[in-house]
C-alpha cells in the first residue's frame, strides 16, 4: 500500500538522523537498508526537511548540522547504488542552504559548498562511466548485426543459385513427360523449388529489415524550460508568454517528431507563477520544484543540466533536446550534447539570447519579445515625441537590473562598483546592435545610462567611471565588504552536536 511503503521510508529516515545524531554507527543501518536507498528517499528528505524547518524554527539549525553529518556519510557510502547515494547527499546538502548562510554561519556555509562540489563532480564521473559502457554495449550490438546480415547475405546467395538451378533441372525434365519416373521426380523437384523459393522470400525480408536503420520514429524530443529566463527574472516576473505557442513552433520543425519529456523548472511556490499551473498542466509538463537558495540564483541552471546529461545517457531514443532558455552557461551543455551525437535546439526571446548559445545550437526558435509593463518605462522622461521612445530603454534597464542577480556582479556594486567598460560589453553581449541603437539616438554611454537608471537603486559613482548600487555609494568607504572563502577540503569530518535538543520524531 502506497501510504505504508510511504511510512516505513519515513520511518527509515528519522532512524537515520537519529542514529546521526547520537553519534552512533549508520553505516550497519544503510547496509541493511540498501534498497532504500533511492531516489525516492532523496525527494523525501527534501520534503520532510523542508516542513520541519518551516514548523519548528527554533531548532532549525542543530537540525542542520545533523543533515550534514549524514549527507556526508552517504555521500562516502561504498554500497548500494553511488548514483543514488549522491542524490540522497544532495540533496540533503541542499536543503539545509537556506538556513546555513553564509552571513550567518559561514564556517558550515563553506564546508556545504565544497561538499555539493565534490558531490556534482562525483556525479559527472559516473555518468561519464555509464555512457562509455552503454557506448561499447551499442558498438558489441551493432557488430553482432553486421556478422548476421553478412551471413544472411551469403545464404541468400547460395538460395538464388539453387534456385537457378533448379529451373534448369525442371524445364529438362518436361521435356521427358511421356518417362513416368521423370514426371514423380518433376513432382519432387517442384516441391523442392517452391520451399526453396518461400526460403529466399524469408531471407530478403529479414535482411531488408536488418539493414534498414532503427527510426526516431515516435517520441525522440525532450524539452526543458528555464521559466526563470522566461519570466526575465524573479524581481519583476514578465508573464506575457504561451508555453503553448513555444510548444506548437517546436512541433512544426522537421527535427521534431513527438514529445517524450517536458520539465520546467522554477521556484513554483511564489504564488505568481500560478497563472502558469494550469498551462502546464494542460501542455503535460513536469513542474520541477527549485527552492530559492537566496543568491545561488543557478540552483534552477544546474538542476537542468543534470536532468539534461542523465537523460541523454539512460534515453538513446531521444535525439532532440529542447534548451528553452537564453543564458548563455547552456552553451556548454549544448557542445557536449553534440558529443553524444544529439540534436540542440534554442528557444529564447531574440532580444535575450546568449550570441555564443545561439551560435552552437542546429536549430533557434525566436520567442517573440514581451511587451513592456507601463510600470517599466519612465513616463516623464520617454514621451511618444522623444528619440528613445523604442525598447531600448527597456532591455538596457532589464540587463542593469539582472546584474543583481547574479552573486559575483551584485558583490561588485555593493563593494565598489563594476567599471563602465565592463558594463559595456555586457550590454552588447546582451543586446544586439546596442552600439548602433544608442549611438542613433545621439547619447553618449554616460549620458545613455544616467537616463536609464534615473529612478532605480542603481546610479553611476562621482567620477562617472563605474555602475554601482545608490545605496552603497550613500555608505560611503564604511560600507560592507565580502567575506572571503577559505580553501579546505569538502570532506566533512563528524563534529559534536551542540547541547540544543533536536526532536526527530
């Protein structure tokens, strides 16, 4: 019964932390529970984690301290299943981040990064190892093939001769007719022919089908959506956008026949992506949940990618994977799809896209660009008169704004600000034609981008040389500055629980 099995994981989990906690021995109780230990307990532990955290804040962080002890003991745990064992230690790794912060406890802040590393590594690893035996497994199959279709070819041969033959022997012997003996010998030579001659049927149909290659008939595609890049962000999510017309434009091109896999990935619990729910639902959709990890703004990018590599590896029937995103880190993630001879293909807004992703992918399905919210443009300033009425005042805002979203370049303007050169180039990496679009207008870049930030909490410093966030540069020289990662291994070694009562139950 689903409810029971359900319960006895659970129960198998809180032994866990248990035995965890009181410092005894976990390794006999994995070695007992090998077949547990799976993808399912992964989900649970996120899920059981999650709602613990959320009831009882208080001993949120003993708690913690506990998930990581045991993720790191799984993580190192010899048997069973290692692919599933690091799921399990990802996931538990993952689940304490937002209560383990760096600006609040940075000491196990940094002893989780390095242990997801080591973990993300680990996992690359073994499907790097899988892919290679399913590639020797494919070429040992394919070799079997052509030996069997030689021989079939060569049998087949030897039947057309007989064949011959026999025509030959039979139109001698009706010339004897009148011989009674040579007509039961016709009777069985005609016998003998016509096996012979449904033998050499047979033959040509199986060699035919032995030679024919296997078809990507049927569901050879898999479609992954960034609905983070899709919405242009999280601050302001942009909504004006059909997954259903992403989905049709995809069904239309030649690569495509039908849709095996479909997965979109975002933090589903911030209620303004309800509006999607019901498409997604309707399209057949797997809404993959991303917990919000505060500033590691590419939890969503990197669970996407392993969900990519997992599948091009265990799936041989999907040839086409569907990138619905403009970020340019799935470049990476396209070449080495191209690796294991798969089909890429991008579907982001035009205005958007990664010029390097656009570059390495056999296919690009433009989205058309959302219209601009009213509450996006600066009315008293871009009036239907003046020069810079087209969008580019709105993309050139956008890309200044998503620089907050990204944990190096927000580190930057909050210390002492990004160098306009560099603000430059990622404006045209950005924007096609930026150049050309600002220039036509008649603005210098300072000028340009003093409009374009006028109002918003990002300003240009005194001596107009770099970007940087308004309320840093109100600090002054006595504003706050990063703590600075230390080096270590990302083993973690068993530390002593503080005196804090944690409640398993």
């Amino acid at each position: 019964m689903p409810n029971e099995a359900a319960n006895q994981k659970q129960t198998f989990l809180i032994d866990l932390l248990r035995a965890t906690y009181q410092n005894q021995e976990v390794y006999p109780i994995l070695q007992h529970n090998l077949s547990k230990l799976n993808d399912n307990l992964a989900l649970m532990l996120r899920k059981w984690v999650s709602d613990r955290f959320a009831k009882e804040p208080a001993i949120a962080i003993n708690l913690a301290r506990v998930i990581i002890k045991l993720s790191s003991i799984i993580q190192e745990f010899e048997q069973g299943n290692p692919a599933s064992n690091l799921e399990i230690a990802i996931a538990g790794y993952e689940t304490v981040l937002p209560i383990v912060t760096h600006e609040a406890f940075p000491k196990e802040w940094d002893i989780v990064q390095q242990a997801l590393v080591t973990a993300y590594q680990q996992h690359q690893q073994i499907l790097s190892r899988t892919i290679g035996e399913l590639r020797e497994q494919t070429f040992q199959s394919q070799t079997q093939i052509n030996t069997l279709t030689e021989q079939l070819q060569k049998e087949l041969q030897q039947a057309k001769l007989q064949v011959n033959d026999l025509k030959i022997v039979i139109t001698q012997l009706q010339q004897k007719k009148d011989n009674s003996e040579s007509r039961t010998e016709i009777t069985s030579l005609i016998a003998e022919f016509q096996e012979l001659k449904q033998r050499q049927i047979r033959v040509e149909q199986f060699t035919t089908t032995a030679n024919v290659s296997p078809k990507t008939e049927q569901f050879n595609t898999a479609i992954f959506y960034d609905i983070e890049n899709l919405t242009m962000g999280r601050s302001n999510p942009n909504l004006n956008f059909s997954l259903k017309e992403i989905q049709t434009n995809l069904k239309n091109t030649t690569l495509v026949n039908k849709i095996a896999i479909q997965c979109a990935y975002a933090d589903w619990s911030d209620s303004r992506l309800k509006r999607l729910k019901n498409e997604i639902q309707e399209l057949g959709i797997e809404a993959i949940q991303i917990f919000d990890y505060s500033h590691k703004r590419n939890a969503a990018d990197m669970q996407l990618a392993i969900d990519v590599m997992e599948l091009a590896q265990s799936r041989p029937t999907l040839q086409v994977f569907v990138i619905v995103s403009g970020d340019g880190a799935f470049a990476a993630l396209a070449k080495k799809l191209h690796e294991y001879g798969k089909t890429v293909i991008g579907c982001a807004y035009e205005v958007q896209i990664n010029r390097i992703l656009k570059s390495v992918c056999d296919r690009f399905i433009p989205i058309p660009a959302p219209q601009a919210k009213i509450e996006d443009i600066p009315i008293n300033e871009v009036t239907s008169e003046s020069p810079l009425n087209d969008d580019i005042l709105v993309l050139t805002n956008q890309v200044l704004q998503d620089l907050k979203k990204n944990f190096e370049q927000l580190n930057q303007l909050k210390q002492g600000g990004i160098l306009l050169p560099q603000i430059h180039q990622i404006l045209r990496d950005n924007i096609p034609n930026f150049d050309q679009k600002r220039e036509n207008n008649g603005y210098k870049l300072t000028n340009f981008l003093n409009k374009v930030i006028e109002g918003t909490d990002i300003c240009l410093s005194s001596d107009n040389n770099k970007l940087i966030l308004r309320e840093t540069l109100n600090l002054g020289s006595n504003g706050s500055s990063n703590r600075t990662l230390n080096g270590g291994s990302a083993y973690l070694k068993p530390r002593v629980l503080t005196t804090n009562s944690v409640n398993l139950s």
